[in-house]
C-alpha cells in the first residue's frame, strides 16, 4: 500500500512494478486524506494492505517551513498516528516510516551516523517538520518494542526527480532552482538571486534510487533501530545552482543574498549501515537534474 501521487510515492509504485509486484493498493489524496483518522481507519478495514510504505507527508523548503510550521508538525503527526494505529489494528504485517534528514541535530558531526538523533538542538527553520517526523521514528520503535510488530523508518538524504513539486514558494531547493532559472532563461534576465550564501554543503538523492533501497530494505531488513539512505556525495549549494544554470542552460550571473537564511551548515549522511547490505546508489547528481528539467519541461510547463 502507498499514496502514490507525491514524488517519494510515485517511485516507489515505479520501483515495485519494475521489479514484478502487481497486487498494489494506491490512493490520491483526493481518495484518502490520511489527516483523517475515520477514513484512514475505514480504508484499512476494507483493503487490509499486508505491506505498507509511509510515504504520505507535507514537505516543502526552508521558506514554506518557516511560514507554516504549525500545518507542518500537525498534519505529519495526523498522518503518522492514524496510519500506524490503524496498520496495528488491521494486523499490517510490516511498515516503513520515511523520514527526512533534517531530523538530526543543526551541528551535529559529519557525516551524520544515526545514532546522533536528538544528541543536540534542531535547525529552527525546520524544527515542526523535524519533530514530527522523529515521533514517527518513535511511534514504530514504541509499537515494536510494546507489541512485537514489523515496523522499519529510514531516514534518506533530500531527494529530487520526476513528480518533484514544482512551486517557487513552497518547492525544495533543486525544483525552485529550475523554476527561477528556467524562468531567468526564457526572460533573457542578466542575473538570478538565490537565497543564503551558497556556502551549506548537501547530500541529494534520485528519487528512483530512493524507491530501490527502500524495497530491498523492506525485504531484507526486521532491526528496530532505523536506517540512513543516501548517495554519500555533497555539494555546496552555490555549485548545485551552478550544474542547474549549466543543465536549464541559462548564460547569466548567479547572485546570493547572504541576508536570507542558510539553514543547516552541512548535512551528509553516513549511510554505512545501508552499504553493507550491498545496496549502490546509481544517479550522479548532473544525471539526475538533467532528468528533473526534462521532467519539468515535458509535464509541468505543458499542463
């Protein structure tokens, strides 16, 4: 069972087909709000999934988490409760929580192990959407430890590729890079202002690569303690808007503005743990932007 709509969704529905599983249970948000513990209940009741990836979430970048924080930790909180009481009551005989990397701590070392969770203070411009998902991470740990269910949670790097949202106010940074680049392009603009410093260094991950380690952990891994999911690349943030300028073609000049926030200074995963399993990430980063313009081209500017 997935919602299958969102970026995170949509590959793991791509991944489980390319690998021969035909007996899916999808639903669009329209179909099942997950915020709604009667119909969440309700559509376990009915469909009885076996399998259940929780992928359903409200993400959006450092300018829609910091206006909305309040949308952010209740509806992630909503959806986690309803959906992992209602897979325990239905009798789900294992679940995957997904969460996000920027439930560890604002400075913590590098590259980030994941037994540093909560071992310091939370990037503040995320801490609502952070906090939600770390009480996902618990809810499974808690429901296992209590009642000796299946219940996994892997945290992966930020990810990017087809079905990315693609909104200049509330979109993660490589879709609003493409967005205000393209635009820049299309407008023969001199220059593009982007906001902090370009200095922060981030891990990214394909999505569709994303999709592959979870379906193989999903298979293979029964611990209770979760699991990092990354490509173990970093790239400043000035450099990634350089290989986006370089991809969307745009020929003009660059400008941060240091007055508008960074975020976290740096965020790497270690994700050793995953490595041993033999899982390989398979998109380089230029790759996989080259795919989400041409994602962005063919679907978003021509709806």
């Amino acid at each position: 069972m997935a919602v299958h709509t969102g970026m995170v969704g949509s590959a793991l529905v791509r991944g489980l087909r390319q690998q021969g599983y035909r007996n899916i249970i999808t639903r669009t948000h329209a179909e099942l709000d997950l915020t709604d513990q009667d119909a969440t209940q309700k559509f376990f009741t009915e469909q009885k999934p076996e399998y259940v990836f929780l992928a359903a979430a409200k993400v959006g970048g450092i300018y829609a988490n910091s206006t909305y924080p309040a949308d952010f930790i209740m509806e992630n909180m909503l959806i986690e409760c309803n959906v992992i009481k209602s897979a325990y009551e239905n009798h789900v005989k294992k679940l995957m929580l997904l969460g996000s990397s920027c439930i560890y701590p604002k400075m913590c070392p590098q590259p980030i192990k994941e037994e540093y969770l909560l071992t310091g203070e939370l990037e503040p411009t995320n801490q609502a959407y952070a906090l939600a998902k770390i009480s996902g991470i618990e809810m499974c740990r808690s429901y296992n430890l209590q009642y000796g269910t299946h219940y996994i949670s892997v945290m992966p790097a930020s990810l990017y590729g087809v079905n990315d949202r693609f909104d200049i106010n509330n979109s993660h940074v490589i879709p609003s890079m493409i967005i205000k680049l393209h635009k820049a392009k299309e407008e023969n603009r001199p220059f593009v202002e982007l906001w902090g410093t370009g200095t922060p260094l981030r891990e990214f991950l394909y999505v569709d690569d994303m999709a592959e380690a979870c379906i193989f952990l999903m298979n293979h891994y029964d611990g209770n303690a979760f699991i990092n999911i990354g490509s173990g690349e970093e790239i400043s943030i000035r450099r990634l808007a350089e290989t986006v300028k370089k991809v969307v073609g745009f020929e003009g000049e660059l400008i941060f503005d240091a007055t508008k926030p960074d975020g976290t200074p740096r965020r790497v995963l270690d994700n050793t743990k995953i490595l041993e399993t033999g899982w390989r990430p398979k998109v380089a980063i230029e790759d996989g932007i080259r795919r989400e313009y041409a994602y962005y081209l063919n679907h978003i500017l021509k709806t």
